[in-house]
C-alpha cells in the first residue's frame, strides 16, 4: 500500500488520464465515497486537476489477497466504468464541500448528466513523506472545487 503515496506514480497514472494539451496542475491521494449514490466500498485514487478537468484514476487495480489464494482479480465496477476518469469542470452541475474525520474534506459531486461522485480528500498525503506537496496541491484541488456551483 505504500506505493500508492508515490508522487511519481501519481504522476504516471494521472498523466495516462491527461486530455491532449492539458497539463496537471496538482493530484493527491483521496478516497472514494459514493459512485452514482449507491453504495460502493471504499478505495484509493488519485485526483488531480488540470486548467479545465477533473481527473480521478484508481491508485491501483483492485484485487483480492488472501493467504489460500494468489490474487484474484475484483471484478467489481470501479470509477472509470462507473462513471469515468476525467471531468470538465464545466460538466459538474454541483459540487458541495464538508469538512470530515481528522481535517479531510468530502466533497459530493453531481453532474450535469446525473452521475454522482462523492470523494474525501485527506488532511496528509500518507506516511514516509512519498507525497511532499500533498498540502499544498490539496488547497489547489480545494479552491478550484470551491469555485464550482453549490
């Protein structure tokens, strides 16, 4: 799991995500919430902004471990099948931003098509300092969510 606080791996995934001519302006490590208000468990993504997207790309491939079994592939939906990896800013109809457990932020996002995203973005960017600018860059990611119709 210590992988995922990796800005260079960050990077690498968010960059796979990059609309041609766009450029990331900030990512960090977040958590799901909510997909298309149903319930879904939570996992680990990347979310990072560009100057006219969202963009929201698993940390990792989601897989079962146990110690009988060698990994098994999840076959649940993940964010991209459900709804996608990158978000005009002028698609989101609604973007709403409560504070949450131990200084991490929701933020519930609806779109003008109807599809829901629901993210926390925490307060630190993971152990062993792998995310340095994880402050910084959240504020980015913060005020440009702000700045969105509530």
């Amino acid at each position: 799991m210590a992988g995922i606080f990796d800005e260079a791996n960050m990077n690498r995934v968010l960059g796979d995500c990059l609309p041609e001519g766009e450029t990331l302006l900030a990512g960090i490590h977040g958590i799901t919430l909510q997909v298309n208000k149903k319930k879904t468990s939570y996992f680990d993504v990347y979310i990072g902004i560009t100057g006219r997207y969202l963009l929201v790309a698993e940390c990792e491939e989601r897989q079962y471990l146990t110690a009988a079994y060698p990994k098994i592939k999840d076959f649940r939906k993940t964010v991209a099948e459900d709804v996608g990896v990158c978000f005009p800013f002028e698609d989101i109809r609604h973007c709403e931003i409560k504070k949450a457990i131990m200084g991490a932020v929701n933020c519930s996002i609806t779109f003008r098509n109807g599809d829901f995203l629901r993210l926390q973005l925490p307060k630190r960017g993971g152990l062993g300092g792998g995310m340095p600018r994880h402050a910084e860059y959240r504020e980015k990611i913060l005020a440009r969510l702000e700045s969105l119709p509530r």
